[in-house]
C-alpha cells in the first residue's frame, strides 16, 4: 500500500485501510482481487525495478450473503487517493463488470475518488481536459449502472470532486460522522470568503439535510452493516427479481395499537414509524434517507418476507404536507421502484403542497407535478392506505392515475379539494359577513359539512372502495404483496426516469 507510516497514520484517525473495509464488507475469504500488483513504476537503466507506487485503486469480486458483488475502493495510503496514483482502466472495469454480468457494485470512497490534484499537471506533464479523450467512458458508467444494477456507495473520510460524485450517483449512500463531502474542500472554499471545516462544509448533518448523502453512521462496521442489509432487499440486477426472504411473522397479525394511533382530534399530531412497524413483518423496516424531505418517510420493507418500497407521510413535519424536498423524494424512490421492480405501499397522510412564500420560492408546484409524473409513469403494483388527509392536488398524487392499484381508507381517513379549515371563509364569505353572528354561522356551516365528509359517504357513492377496520391493515398489504409477486416484469422499465 502506502508504506508503513500511511497506514499506520490511517489507523491512528480511527479509519480502516482499503482492504481491511472490503475484508470486513464482504463474506469472509471471498474477495478474489483483479490487479493487485498493478501500480506505477520506475526502473533504472538495466530495467530493474527501482520503484513501484501501487495504483491506488482496489477492486474485484466478493460476497455477500452468497451472493456475487462487485466491489471498488480507494486506497488513501497512496497519494490520497488522486489522480497521480491512479490507473484510470482499475475503477472503469470495476463499472464494467457490475454492467456486463449484472452485479451489484458497491464503492468505498475516500480522497478523491481517482479524482485531479493540482499536482497532476507537473506529474503528467500538461493539463487534464475533464472528459477528454477516452475519459467520458468512467462517467458514463458510474452514472448508467444506476439504470441497470443496485449501485452502494460508502463515504469513508474526506471525499472530494469526483469522489464526491461517485458518492451521489448511487442507489443508496451513507457516510460516518467522522466523513466529509463536497465538491471542493476548505482550501478551495477559502478563496470564496468561506472559512470553514471540513465538517463545516460538508460533514454528515450538511448533507444528510441536503440529500446529497442518505444516512450517517458512527462506525464502518455500522456502514458496512447497512450496506449489506440495503442489498438484501434487492435484485442482483433489472434483469431479475427481488428476492423473497422467510417470514415467521404471521400475515394475519392484528395490532391493537393501530385503533387509537390517529388521535380523533384532527389537528393533533401522532408518529407514523410505529404503525409502519405495526403493519410489515417484525424488524424489515429499513429507512433511507430519513433527513431529507422530511414530510415523507422512506424504506425498504417486508410483507410475508416479500420486498416493497414503502412511503409514508410523516404529520410531526408540516403535517405531513409535501415540500420541494418531500417531491424531490418521491421522484427518487419511485423511479428506484420502478428500476428494481418493487411493489410501493403509501401510507397516507397528506394534506396537500406545502404553501406560502418560501413554498414559492421552491417552487413546489414545480416539484410537485415531476412526482405526479413520477408515479404515473410508474408500472409496479401499487396499493395506498389512507391513515388521515387527502386534500389538493398533493392529495391526487396517491396512485396511479391510468391503471389499476389498491387503496383502503382507515376510519380516521377525510379528504376533499382543500380543507374545510380556512376553505370555509372563502367558500361561505357572504353568508358568513351577512349573519347577525358570523362566528356561529362559520360554527353551523363546519358542522354541517363535517357530517358530510364522513368517509362512509364516500364510499356510499364508491368514491372510496373500502373503509377498513385498521388492525385488518397487515393482512390486506400481505395479500397485496402476494397478489403483486406474479405481475412483476423484469428487464429495464418502460418508463423510467432514475437519477442519481
């Protein structure tokens, strides 16, 4: 590697080298290393090796739970992981086998990914064109393989430039607390005016808020656990299918909880994570992206030991109402869906877009109409559960909009174009200001509709197809996931749209 200072210093700031992180990712004695001895050299003019500084990429084939990844590090020993050290063939085949045999690629990023230095120039001679000749063929793969395998990435200390964008242009990321990302560091920033950290600038509350980054972890033992925990949800490939894991979890488990987990007063909050715990099988929740977006809940779930892809409003954040941020969610984790053929289950509680100025100033609207998009564009199997609000245009973006899915309403569950909260005044203006007692006329109109918006009239007229008995929730999500595992298509998706 680096010699014996580097790694030793790499130990002493608490960090594992490359290949102790692949040893302790991967199932044990599995890693078969492509160009281990591959490096830069230099020989005297008998050609005998004087020097040799290893390249400072690790790649090749391992495990995970029997399964075949492709795994890709970066060595920090080695000149910090830039470009000066590094073959740039060693990351592009590591992209090309996880292409060309349909696996998972997991990357361990530290430094710059094989990124520049301003050391390069000296060092080769002349100036890098970013994306020269033969260069756009690493890009283009880091980026197509999120259309094609589940792509893992691990932020591992200090990740900059391009290392950063190896990092985002993932299925799921997750950094320690003790990492940093950013497109440039400190130094860099400095001649900006900002005079900052490297946890300042980029450390794991900046972006997990951003979404630049899914989830922070305190120890990489913690996010090589994740990691492999993320790809068991999923297919090796677009090509095949999620895989079914057991389940001792009784599909016809009924928790009591769930009678009282709405409050009957509609503007009391309540936690959501608990009845999502209540209804997929014991322990299979696994959220992502939990810091961003905050309105709308996240994860990876089991049903009967099925995998779906579960969203579920969140009321404690704007009440549920969806954000920029929130649409921006949904957009990713659709198209996620819809890349690894995922039945989605959304638990809803929304009671439209997010307004006011700074909702405007987001544009929302905007957002808004990509996830409505998003999710009529979608063709996996879907079923909805309506915990509480369905209002606006936001509440229209609960389904598909052209095909047949699932939806069940609890008892708790009232909708409508807009809430009658605030609806009322401009509704009912002029028969309010002509009362002799517009407060008790405001009174006597809310009353009066509020018997109208019981979702038993609803459903009178089949605008809703069912209102159940909330404990019968799991078992109606684990018919859905059993009625939706034969209907599933592998191979690329018709209509996606998947972005990193």
């Amino acid at each position: 590697m680096g010699g014996v200072d580097k790694v030793k210093r790499q130990h002493d700031q608490g960090r594992l080298t490359v290949r102790e992180r692949i040893d302790r990712l991967i199932d044990k004695n599995s890693f078969h290393e492509i160009g281990a001895i591959s490096g830069i050299a230099e020989y005297d003019d008998n050609s005998e090796l004087k020097h040799l500084t290893p390249a400072n990429c690790v790649f090749g084939r391992g495990r995970i739970d029997g399964r075949t990844v492709v795994v890709v590090g970066d060595d920090f020993t080695v000149r910090g992981g830039s470009a000066d050290a590094s073959i740039s063939a060693k990351p592009l085949m590591a992209e090309e086998m996880a292409h060309d045999l349909r696996l998972p690629i997991i990357r361990v990023i530290e430094g710059s990914g094989g990124g520049g230095s301003v050391k390069t120039i000296e060092t080769r001679g002349a100036a890098n064109l970013p994306g020269g000749v033969g260069g756009t063929r690493w890009y283009w793969f880091t980026t197509a393989n999120m259309a094609r395998v589940p792509v893992v990435a691990l932020g591992l200390g200090s990740v900059a430039g391009l290392g950063a964008a190896r990092l985002a242009a993932s299925h799921y990321s997750v950094m320690t607390r003790n990492s940093a990302m950013f497109v440039a560091g400190p130094p860099v920033v400095k001649r900006l005016g900002q005079d900052l950290t490297k946890t300042e600038l980029g450390g794991a509350e900046i972006q997990t808020r951003a979404g630049g980054v899914d989830d922070a972890v305190d120890t990489e033992e913690e996010a090589f656990e994740r990691a492999r925990r993320f790809l068991s949800y999923l297919p090796s490939s677009v090509y095949d299918l999620p895989p079914t894991a057991p389940c001792s979890d009784d599909p016809e488990r009924a928790e009591e909880s769930l009678l009282k987990a709405v409050p009957r007063n509609r503007r009391q909050v309540y936690k959501m994570r608990p009845i999502i715990d209540a209804v997929v099988d014991k322990g299979s929740f696994f959220e992502v992206n939990a810091n961003f977006g905050r309105p709308i809940i996240t994860g990876l779930a089991r049903l009967e030991g099925r995998a779906v892809l579960l969203l579920a409003s969140d009321p404690f954040h704007y009440g549920g109402s969806w954000t920029a941020e929130a649409c921006q969610k949904v957009v990713r984790w659709v198209d996620f869906a819809e890349t690894f053929h995922l039945p989605v289950v959304y638990l809803m509680d929304c009671p439209g877009f997010m307004i006011g100025l700074e909702a405007e100033k987001s544009a929302t609207i905007r957002h808004g109409v990509r996830a409505m998009a998003a999710v009529n564009q979608s063709t996996v199997p879907w079923c909805t559960i309506i915990v509480r609000n369905a209002f606006g245009v936001a509440g229209v973006v609960h389904q598909p909009a052209n095909r047949y899915s699932m939806r069940y309403a609890w008892p708790s569950a009232y909708w409508g174009s807009l809430p009658l909260e605030g609806g009322i005044e401009a509704a009912y203006r002029a028969d309010i200001d002509a009362a002799e007692d517009p407060a008790a006329k405001l009174k006597e109109i809310e009353e009066r509709l509020n018997k109208l918006r019981s979702p038993f009239r609803s459903a009178e007229k089949f605008w809703v197809e069912e209102v159940i008995d909330p404990r019968k929730t799991r078992s109606l999500l684990c018919e859905f996931a059993r009625l939706a595992e034969p209907i599933r298509n592998v191979g690329p998706p018709m209509n996606m749209s998947t972005r990193p």
